[in-house]
C-alpha cells in the first residue's frame, strides 16, 4: 500500500506543478494582451511568419475573414484578435 502511494505521488507532483505554472504562464500572457495595443499585437503576431500587408489592403469584411483565420493559426486569444481587428478596420 505503502508503495501505491508513493508511486502516485511521483505522478501527482509534477502534474500538479505542471497545472501551476500553466494556469500562471496563462494569466501573464493576458496581461500582456491587456496592456498591448492592436497595433504592437499586429506587428508581433503576425510578422512573426510573414509580411503583413498594409491595414488599408483589405475591406473591413476582408479583416474579418482574414483575422478570424489567423486568429486559429497564431493561437491568438479573443482580446487580442479583437484589438488587432479594430486596430486594422481603424485605416479603412
């Protein structure tokens, strides 16, 4: 019995630490989102894996399309891609 408990301890711990640091990781990056504006979260998101096009390039319902896209690709949160989008509909 006593060995059951020891062996689900070594799975238990570093599971729980694991959690910790992911609920944690999570609520920082939040923050970070909060204090960012659309247009620092545009220029770090998404020219990141390539060239943006200028905000005027596309239509507002051409943003949304295109954003809501990305938004799966760039593991964006919801704040930031509404950030982005508003920042990007702004120059149309």
């Amino acid at each position: 019995m006593k060995n059951i408990i020891r062996n689900s301890l070594f799975i238990i711990i570093p599971l729980f630490y694991f959690l910790i640091v992911t609920i944690s990781s999570c609520s920082s990056t939040s923050q970070i989102a909060q204090q960012s504006s659309g247009a620092q979260l545009w220029g770090e998101n998404c020219v990141r894996c390539h060239s943006s096009p200028s905000p005027e390039s596309f239509s507002n319902s051409q943003w949304d399309v295109a954003v809501t896209h990305m938004r799966i690709r760039a593991n964006l949160t919801e704040e930031e891609t509404e950030k982005i989008l508003e920042f990007l509909k702004s120059a149309n």
